[in-house]
C-alpha cells in the first residue's frame, strides 16, 4: 500500500517536470521564427530557436556601441545661450586687453617725444625782449647761448638758427621759436643742449650741409641790408659803369665781403675745406670784390667739393665764376 502511494506521487511529480521545462519540436521552431526577422533568409539566419553566428556578431557589434558610446543628449537652449554669452565676454575681454595695451603703447610713445607746447612757451618767455614783446633779440639769444654753453658765433647757433628758419640774423620770433622747436621736440635748454653734438655733426651729412650752407647766405644777407653802406657808396660813386636797375638787384641778392667772409670763417673749417684759408687771404690781399653774389657763394662750395688743395681736379674750360680763376691764378703765382 505503501509503495502504491508513492509510485502515484512520482507519477504526478513526473508529469509536473514536463509541462514546466519539455516543449515540443514544433513550439520550439515556431518561437524561433518570431525571434527571426522576416527575410528570405530566415531559415539561413535561424536555425532551432538560435541564432546564427552572423546575426550574434552583429547583436554584439551592437550592444558593445551602446555601452561605449552612450546616446547624445539634446541640450538645452538655456545651456546653450549661458555658453554663447561666456564665450562673448572672453572676446570682449581679450579685444579690451589690446586697446588698452596700444592706447598704453601711444601713450608712451608721446610722452617719450617729451615736447610741450605751454612749457616752449614759457621757455621762449625766459628770452623775450622786454620792450618788443613775441620777440627774441640779440641779448636774449646772447643769454640763450650762455645757458647752452656755445659762443654766441658759433656754428651750433647758426645751426640753431636754420632749423628754426630764422628771417633774421640775431632774432627769433615766437612762431619760429614754437615751430622750430616742435620739430625739432624740444621744450627746454637742457633738451636743445642734448642737441648740440649732433648740430656739429651736419658737417658729415652732404645734403643737409648744403642746405645750412645756402640759408647762411640768405639769413647773413637780410641782416647784411642794414650794414652795406660802405659798399652802396662804392656802387653809387661806380654809377657811370653799372646801370641803376643792376645795382638795386645787386643789392638785394649780394652779401657784403665782410660777411661773407665772416660766414666762410664759420661754416668751413680748415680739416674739411683745404681752399677756406687760402681763398680768404687771397680776399683779402687782391680784394676783387665789394659783394659776394648767390652764384659766387654756391660755386664756392661746389669747387670746395671738386677740386683738391694742389688745384688738381679744376678744368679752365669749365664755368666757374671769374672770382674763382682769378683766386687760381693767384694761388698758382704763389707756388
């Protein structure tokens, strides 16, 4: 009886296991076609409810992208704008940077010029003269050349002069004084005396030199209208041999000999101007001449300049003032 009760409960046990884990052939190969897409191919791709190796490879492809590679996330448009502005404000940021540095860059650039048009100003007024106002006259540009330290004839004055583009010996108005002075950016005595070194150094420098050169002639020659008496009376007493017109034009084109000779002394120095001390004393001995024209000052410079001390270099044929053979003939009797 007793084996009767349990051979019914393995029975029952038994038939338990089989509906749970046992499926038919047919249940199994119908759940495997619904796995399997549908395609010509399904039967190739699945076989028995499994997948082929093809199709397990390409599902593995798969879930392996998606762990490495999570889905994008749409940003948000509030993200988005903070991002835009933060970036905006670093350019602005960067662009301010620069124009701060350039506008400090100019800013240094124009104080190391250091001119100052009111301190030039009050500058010119230390020299003024006191009884013609927006002017500076010869005791002021006396006191102007004792604070520079130079002598009152020399050729750093002179030079001082050109570069203000003086319209009178001995003078300086206050527009030449202010334009002169900002071209050259200097507001004070120390800052010209800074200048003075290169003022000497225009004898090295040909087209500057001979730009010095000629204003000597014109700046000597207005002043020289005031102090030509001698030479007017021996021009008026010659009357007979020169005609009027020629002789206002002389006039007013020609510089004394005195003075010129006393711009030679300054503007020709002996180590660079082998004819200077020859040539005055030739002046001074023949005296040839009461005036000194344009064309007589410039050839002296250009013969300077071409022909050695010896006379090598002079061409009888060329055209040189008679002024300059008459001083190569004497100089050749000298020999």
């Amino acid at each position: 009886m007793l084996i009767g009760f349990f051979g019914k409960l393995f029975s029952i046990f038994k038939s338990f296991v089989s509906l749970f884990f046992i499926t038919s052939p047919a249940t199994t190969k119908e759940a495997s076609l619904e796995a399997c897409p549908e395609s010509p191919e399904k039967d190739q791709t699945c076989a028995g409810g499994i997948l082929s190796p093809a199709a397990a490879s390409v599902s593995d492809a798969q879930l392996a992208s998606e762990h490495l590679m999570p889905p994008k996330r749409k940003t948000s448009t509030a993200s988005t704008t903070a991002a835009a502005r933060a970036k905006k404000t670093k350019t602005e940021g960067v662009m301010s940077a620069k124009l701060r540095t350039r506008a400090t860059s100019a800013k240094s650039a124009k104080s190391e010029s250091s001119y100052n048009v009111r301190k030039c100003g009050t500058w010119f007024q230390t020299y003024e003269d006191v009884d013609d106002k927006g002017v500076i006259g010869p005791d002021g540009i006396e006191r102007l050349c004792a604070d520079l330290g130079i002598d009152v004839t020399s050729m750093e004055i002179l030079v001082v002069a050109w570069r203000l583009r003086a319209s009178r010996m001995g003078f300086f108005t206050k527009n030449e004084w202010l334009d002169g002075m900002r071209t050259l950016e200097v507001d004070s005595t120390e800052s010209l005396q800074a200048l003075l070194p290169s003022f000497r150094a225009v004898l090295d420098l040909p087209a500057e030199y001979k730009d010095l050169y000629m204003f000597a002639f014109s700046f000597a020659k207005e002043e020289d209208q005031k102090s030509l008496n001698i030479d007017v009376s021996w021009l008026l007493a010659n009357q007979a041999t020169f005609h009027s017109a020629y002789i206002g034009k002389l006039l007013l084109t020609s510089l004394s000999l005195q003075h010129a000779k006393g711009m030679w002394t300054l503007l020709c120095p002996e180590e660079k101007f082998e004819h200077i001390t020859p040539f005055l004393e030739f002046l001074n001995e023949k005296n040839p001449v009461k005036v000194i024209n344009r064309d007589q000052w410039r050839s002296f410079l250009e013969f300077s300049n071409t022909v050695k001390g010896d006379l090598t270099g002079y061409d009888e044929s060329s055209a040189w003032p008679v002024l300059l053979d008459e001083y190569v003939a004497w100089k050749r009797s000298k020999a």
